[in-house]
C-alpha cells in the first residue's frame, strides 16, 4: 500500500492510494507511532481490500508527509563508498550515526528554506526506513527487517558550514527548519521486494546530480536496523535515513550550493517524486 497524509499544514488527514491510484480516505486518526504499534497497516488493507474506503477527491490538496511528527528520525552518515569518497572521508568501519530534529520534517512539496547566515545549504536524496514495531536488541537481519513498516523518499537537507566547521556535532547542520522534506508516500514494506535494488535520482533546475543504488550502500537497510537497535530502542513511527550517494554539492569541483528560487526534485523506485522550492528564512 501507500499511505499518504493530505490537506493544509496541521491539519491533514490520513489517506490511502488504491491500486488504481484513487485516493482514499482512511478513518484512522493519523499516521503515526500509535497507528503503527496497534496494527493500522493491517486496518488499512482489510478496509481496502472490502471496498469499504471512500474516494476522496485529490484535486488541489496538499500533500503533507506520510507521518506525523515521529519520535525520533535517526540518520546514518557516509553510507555509500561513492559518497565517502568524493567528500575524502575515510571509509567507516562502524555506521556513523546523528540525530535530527523530528520537526524538520515537511511535505514532499513543500518549500525549503535556506538558513539565516547560510552559504553552503546541499541537498541529500536519501532511502528512509519508517519503523513498525518496536526493537531492541535484534539478534538477526530478519529480526530487523520484520520491525520495518515502510519507506519513504528522504531529502537529508544539511548546511555544511554548520555541520563541518562550526565545531561540535553534525546535528546544527542537520536541523534547521524544513530540512527534511518527506514522502509523498509511505510504502508499506511488502511492496518492496528488495530495498537493496532501488534506484536514487535527484536534480536541481533540472541538472542531474544524483543517480545511484541501494545496492552500494556500505551497512545495509538490514544492518543498519539491528545496529541502531544496539545503540537504542527504536519505536513505531521512527525514521531512519538511511545515507545518500555521491552527486551532493559538498562533493563537486565546484560546490553548487542552494540559492533562493532554485527547484529540487527528487524520486526513488517506486516511491514517487518530490519537488521543492528553495527559499529563504
């Protein structure tokens, strides 16, 4: 399935897209870490599968992130040997984890805003892992991957400056407001055969700068759930991004950093197109 929330900021409401693309309404409360931890996903498909969903008409509403607010979205940095590369990190022998603040996120369409004092505001396309159930400790990747509800088209919006040569943690770079733009949908995990073979691409004003794989992540979506799971409890309605490929301005000769008025689109397999607009605070 995909879950997907619509309507004006603050106030959308949960919707489901059947398999011809109509969109419905759903009667659950929001999407969240509740919805997940008492079986919506299951809800969903019966209701769906019945007949029972009434169609909601699509035209003009907004689409917001497929989640509400989540408890804590978890980010893996340096995941992809290309990326480490062209950045000159040292390849990680361990995932490199930091946190962002969970009111980063935004709708897929949703303007992004460049920060106050900001010169080196990137872009990151990246895979997100929404959790399902609730994991500590997994003992095995399928023990991981079971704990996994779906996933999303994560832009990781990060400030270099901030992040790199401010001193402290990677988290001042990572967030400022909307700096993670999210969905349009949630894909529920059964839709996705393999998350290790889907392709990544992202533009800006319609120059290509990325275009990569899962496949050459360094910790796999596997791997990277049973680690956290280590490290910390990870609950229904968390996010995980999941590290982006190469292709970010931090990386290129010429360091094309975001400026007002430019356009961000992005899509991954499957999983819809984002596009936003750059802005400024």
């Amino acid at each position: 399935m995909k879950l997907l929330r619509v309507g004006p900021v603050g106030q959308e409401r949960p919707a489901v897209l059947d398999g011809a693309g109509n969109l419905r309404e759903i009667s659950e409360a929001e999407i969240d870490g509740a919805f997940f931890a008492s079986g919506g996903v299951a809800r969903v498909r019966e209701a769906l599968e019945r007949d029972e969903l009434p169609v909601l008409d699509g035209e003009g509403l907004r689409i917001g992130a497929p989640i509400a607010r989540p408890g804590k979205i978890v980010c893996i940095g340096l995941n992809y040997r290309d990326h480490a590369e062209e950045t000159n990190a040292e390849i990680p022998a361990e995932p490199i984890i930091f946190m962002k603040a969970p009111n980063t996120i935004v709708g897929p369409y949703d303007e992004v805003l460049i920060p106050r004092d900001s010169v080196k505001t990137d872009w990151e396309v990246e895979l997100a892992v929404v959790i399902g159930q609730t994991v500590r400790y997994a003992e095995s990747h399928e023990e991981a991957l079971a704990a996994v509800a779906g996933y999303a088209i994560s832009n990781d919006v990060s400030e270099r400056e901030f992040q790199l040569e401010r001193g402290g943690q990677w988290d001042k770079g990572k967030s400022c407001e909307t700096f993670n733009p999210l969905g349009p949908w949630l894909v529920t995990a059964d839709e996705i055969a393999d998350p290790q073979d889907l392709g990544l691409r992202l533009w800006v004003d319609g120059m290509p700068y990325q275009n990569g794989s899962t496949k050459n992540m360094i910790f796999h979506v596997a791997e990277v759930v049973r680690y956290l799971s280590r490290f910390m409890v990870l609950e229904p309605g968390d996010v995980i991004n999941t590290g982006t490929p190469a292709g970010v301005a931090l990386g290129l000769p010429d360091k094309p950093y975001l400026r007002a008025g430019q356009v961000m689109e992005l899509e991954i397999d499957g999983m819809g197109r984002q596009r936003q607009t750059v802005g400024q605070a």
